[in-house]
C-alpha cells in the first residue's frame, strides 16, 4: 500500500489504508486541528529528528478498560504505603520534557522530538492534553501525559525518576477515568508493560468502531486539577 504524503488541509486517508507496520502518511504539520482531526481518527504521530513528520495507526491496538485495570500486588502496597503523592495537570511542561529526555530501550534516541513537546503542550492550553504527576518528597518522580476526547483517553507517554513512580500515576489516572466513566485507554502499542496492566490488543476495524462512539459523549476539557479528589479515597484504597 502506499504511504500517503499530507496537504495543508487537516484530513486523512482512512486508517484501513495503513502499511502494515501501521504507518499511514507523512507531512503535514502538528497543529490543534490536525491532531484533534487525528486522535478522532485513531492516528497519531511519531517520529524522529532526521525524518518528516510519521502518522500511524496500528493493527491491532491495545486497549485497557479503566474499570478492568489490572493493578499488581506490588503496586498495590506502594499505593497504600502512600509512597508517591499524585497530581492531575499541575505539571504538563516538566512531565513531557520528562518524557522527551528518556532514552528508548534500544538506545535510538528519545521518545519525543521538541516539535512535539511544543504541540502537546498546545494542545494542553486547550484542554486536551493532561498529565498525571507522581511526587515524591516534594519532587517530581515520575508520570505520565496523553490526550483526551469523549470517553477516550489517549496514553502518549510516561517516565520515572523514582522506582513505579509511573506505574503510581497510571493507576491513579484508570481509577479516576473508571469514576468518569471512560470507555477505554489506548495504548498505541503492544508493550509488556501495558499487558501487565492489562491491555487487550483490539483489531483496527474494532477499534475503530469503538472510538467512533467514544468521540461522540461531551469532551471532558480544561485543567484536571484535583482530579484524585473523586475518588473520594486515597489511591491505595485498593483490596490487597
């Protein structure tokens, strides 16, 4: 198949269309149109520095239901213990540039390009882009940040400076996304750290149908400060 070089207008082919690597088009450009335009169509960018800009949509997708997190004993206990303090959008600069700055596993740079540190932080001053923070005496341990639309929360990235510091504000954000009602997470891709909590790889056609109804419920914009204040418990408040 081939791979589909975008215009100015904030459009894209139909997933369908991808590789099968999951790669769609390239170009473009990263602004709060086009990334909402494609966040609803289930593409997102990646890339690297020496390349154009990448739009994927992968085949399958994983998934994890807020309500079905799967939360390990181990993490549990940290919860409970009270080990990290998490926050909702008290920090976006500092988590992404957090998550720019860590390295990937095969040492081919960094997760994220400035370009898109930028874009998401723009996307951020609209309300769509949030970010959920691990402290740890008083400093900032790890977390996570991704976007949302409808019942759909979008995972992006995550980093830790401190042992399960992201693991903590994974967990706090699916028990506040369950109190929500949000249909799914997206995971973007099949990792064994996402399996462990519990994400179930989705085909594209299936998930695809999903998101076309998750988008359609009201868009839960603007700061998400005090956010763990709905679950009306500590999040360690979880049956061993």
């Amino acid at each position: 198949m081939p791979v589909f070089l975008l215009g100015d207008e904030p459009c894209f082919p139909h997933p369908a269309l991808a590789e099968p690597d999951g790669l769609l088009a390239v170009g473009g450009d990263l602004s709060v149109e086009r990334l909402v335009c494609a966040y609803g169509r289930g593409i997102f960018p990646w890339y690297n520095d020496d390349t154009p800009i990448l739009w994927w949509s992968p085949d399958p997708r994983p998934l994890i239901a807020p309500h079905g997190v799967r939360i390990a004993r181990s993490l549990r206990r940290t919860l409970r213990r009270g080990e990290f303090t998490v926050t909702f959008d008290t920090a976006f600069e500092d988590v992404v540039g957090g998550c720019a700055r860590t390295p990937r596993p095969q040492g081919e740079g960094t997760w994220l390009v400035w370009d898109m540190v930028e874009a998401y932080c723009r996307l951020h001053e609209q309300g769509l882009a949030h970010s959920v923070e691990a402290w740890k005496d008083g400093k900032l341990a790890g977390g996570l940040y991704g976007v949302s639309l409808g019942g759909a929360f979008f995972g992006e990235s995550m980093f830790y400076r401190e042992p399960s510091a992201s693991k903590a504000a994974f967990a706090t954000l699916c028990r506040v996304l369950a109190a929500w009602d949000f249909d799914f997470v997206d995971c973007q891709q099949v990792t064994p750290h996402m399996l462990a909590f519990g994400a179930m790889p989705v085909p594209r056609v299936e998930f695809l149908d999903r998101l076309a109804s998750s988008i359609e419920r009201p868009t839960r914009k603007g700061p998400w400060t005090g956010a763990e204040g709905v679950l009306l418990a500590d999040a360690c408040a979880c049956p061993a």
